[in-house]
C-alpha cells in the first residue's frame, strides 16, 4: 500500500508511491514540534488555572480585570 497519492491537475494522472526518505523525516520532526507545542499549551493552561486558584477568582472574573 502506497502512503503519497499525487494527482496531476491537468492530466488527471495519478501516481501512487512511498514516502521518501526526506518526507519520512520530515513528518518526525512536525511530529516532535506538535507534541512540543501540545505540551506547553498544556503547562501554561495548568499555570492559568493555579493562578487563578491562588487568587480565588475565575477566569471570567480575572477577563473582567484585565478590560
């Protein structure tokens, strides 16, 4: 089973392949950024909430002062 479908959109020819050693790479390292990414969207929201615990308010309480 090839993993790259290409469509050609003019010809409407199809080119079933493997993914290239280059691809391959390519694909760990947006891998890697993305979970990177996933958990320090994680640690700042685990932050937020600790904030907000700490000063006893909400977060539509804290939007309110920050307006």
């Amino acid at each position: 089973m090839a993993d790259v479908l290409e469509i050609d959109a003019k010809t409407g020819e199809t080119v079933e392949r493997d993914f290239t050693a280059d691809e391959i790479a390519q694909r760990a390292k947006d891998k890697a950024k993305r979970a990177t990414e996933a958990k320090t969207d994680i640690d700042k929201a685990t932050a937020k909430a600790a904030l907000l615990d700490k000063l006893g308010i909400t977060a539509d309480e804290a939007a309110l002062l920050l307006n």
